[in-house]
C-alpha cells in the first residue's frame, strides 16, 4: 500500500526547499524558458536566455520579433523553429488578449498557443505562487516508480496526483520530484542505493 505521507515527509526532508534551476524574473521569463526546455537542458536553457531575457523585454517584444533571427537565437536548445514559432504565436496571444501580461489560472494560461498544462502549472507553481502540480518526464517517471499513478498520461496523472498529495503541498511536491528524478530516480541508471525513497517505492526494478 502506498503512503504518499511518508513519501513526502521523506521527499522533503532531502529537499527541503526545492527551487526550479531555470533563470527568471517575471511570469513571462519563466513561460518563455519552460517552453525552451522541452528536451533540453535547464543549464542550455538558462545559457540561452541569459542573453534573450536582455533583448526582449515585454510580450510584445517577442510578439514581433523575426522569426529567422529568433530561431538562430534559441538555436542551442533543440527544436528550435518549433519552439521560435511556440514562443512568438504565444507571446501574440498575450499581447491581444491579456494587455501584454501573463495571465494567473489555468483556463487562460492554457488557452495561449503552445502552452499546455505543464508549462502552466510550472509558471502558476512557481511565478505565481499557486499550487499547482506540474508533470514533466520526470514526476511522471518517479511518480509511477513510487506507485502514485499507473497513469501515462500527463494529464491523467496530474489528476491522480492532486487526489493523493495535500494542495497546499503542490508545488513543493512537484519541484522535490523533479530534483529527485534528476539526481537521483532516472530514466537509465537510478541510484537505487542512494534513494530516500526506497522503503516506499513499488517499481519491481529497483537495486540496491
């Protein structure tokens, strides 16, 4: 039987006060770097827009910017004319229907082009500082590991997700688990033996 009690008193013992390793300082900054991160690094992310956040300023800014030059500018982070075209089409978005200013719920975050309930969970969790349970690669991973979720869908688990883990523990919980699946629980070679987690985890893989 799973007992997501004792998984988060672990979980947040070893991550006391987790913090999301992309660069920002606004609501947009972070939208813009979480849409770059898709497959990508947050250290290539954060060494991208160290440089990008300079240049543009403001929603609109983006909203204008050339494509081809925006491309070349992001071009370190993969997928890059996808991302250019995600990036400019929602920053449009923003400018025409929310006065230039990222919006603060979930309804509205997702209706903008290219923004799906991960990338707007992370930016309410974190920007705004509502809870909000984001799913990435890595909460689904440890996630399903821990017995959470038999869930593959994104969406599915998320769902599954707030049902187990107290809402006012949201966004700690999901910023620890992306921390956890990245030192610690992943895809290839988990190191099982150094897991706080391994008394509570049902993946029938797991070593010591």
């Amino acid at each position: 039987m799973v007992d997501a009690g004792k998984i988060l008193k672990k979980l947040f013992e070893a991550y006391p006060e987790p913090r999301i390793e992309l660069e920002h300082s606004t609501p947009l900054e972070l939208l813009v770097a979480t849409i770059l991160s898709a497959q990508c690094t947050d250290q290539r992310v954060n060494e991208v827009t160290r440089k990008l956040f300079k240049k543009y300023k403001t929603a609109r800014d983006y909203a204008e910017a050339d494509q081809k030059v925006f491309e070349q500018e992001i071009r370190p982070t993969g997928f890059y004319k996808n991302k250019a075209r995600q990036v400019i089409a929602c920053c449009k978005d923003i400018v025409e229907r929310f006065d230039g200013k990222v919006p603060d719920n979930i309804e509205d975050l997702t209706s903008l082009s290219g923004v799906g309930r991960k990338t707007a969970n992370v930016v309410l969790g974190v920007a705004f500082g509502k809870q909000a349970i984001a799913v990435d690669t890595h909460v689904l991973r440890v996630s399903k590991r821990l017995g959470l979720t038999d869930e593959t869908n994104p969406d599915k688990v998320e769902f599954d997700l707030m049902k187990k883990i107290p809402r006012d523990k949201w966004t700690k919980f999901t910023l620890a688990m992306i921390l956890h699946g990245r030192r610690v629980c992943k895809a290839k070679k988990p190191l099982c033996g150094e897991c706080v987690l391994y008394d509570e985890c049902q993946w029938e893989d797991k070593k010591r």
